[in-house]
C-alpha cells in the first residue's frame, strides 16, 4: 500500500476518505501517534523539535530497511 497525505478534501463518510484515499482508522491512527510525538516532544521541552523529528525518521528509516 502506498501511503497518500491528506489533501485538505477530508469526507467521513463511509470507510475511506475521498479526499486522501485512506481509511479512517487509519487517519485516526495516525492523528493519534502524530499527538503523542508531539506531547513527547513538549514534555522533554525540546527547543529544537526539527531535530528530535529528523533523527525520529532517520531511526524509523533505519528499523523499516531491517524488516
């Protein structure tokens, strides 16, 4: 499956956005993860988030080409 960002044309209607393609739980899920990162970062006051999110992708990058 390829991943498809959201295009600003969300419809909750059904299973599946029109707007992206994905399914809504799939959406959920990710709003969800996105909300802990970020509540991570804030409570590590990070003052550099770009930072911790760069070297987040790079560690998931590096995980997903050992699978």
């Amino acid at each position: 499956m390829r991943f498809t960002p959201c295009q600003d044309q969300c419809n909750q209607e059904g299973e599946y956005c029109t707007g992206c393609g994905r399914s809504l739980q799939e959406i959920a899920d990710t709003k969800q993860l996105a909300t802990q990162v970020a509540a991570f970062i804030k409570q590590q006051a990070y003052e550099n988030p770009e930072d911790f999110i760069a070297a987040l992708s790079k560690s998931i990058h590096k995980r997903l080409a050992k699978d």
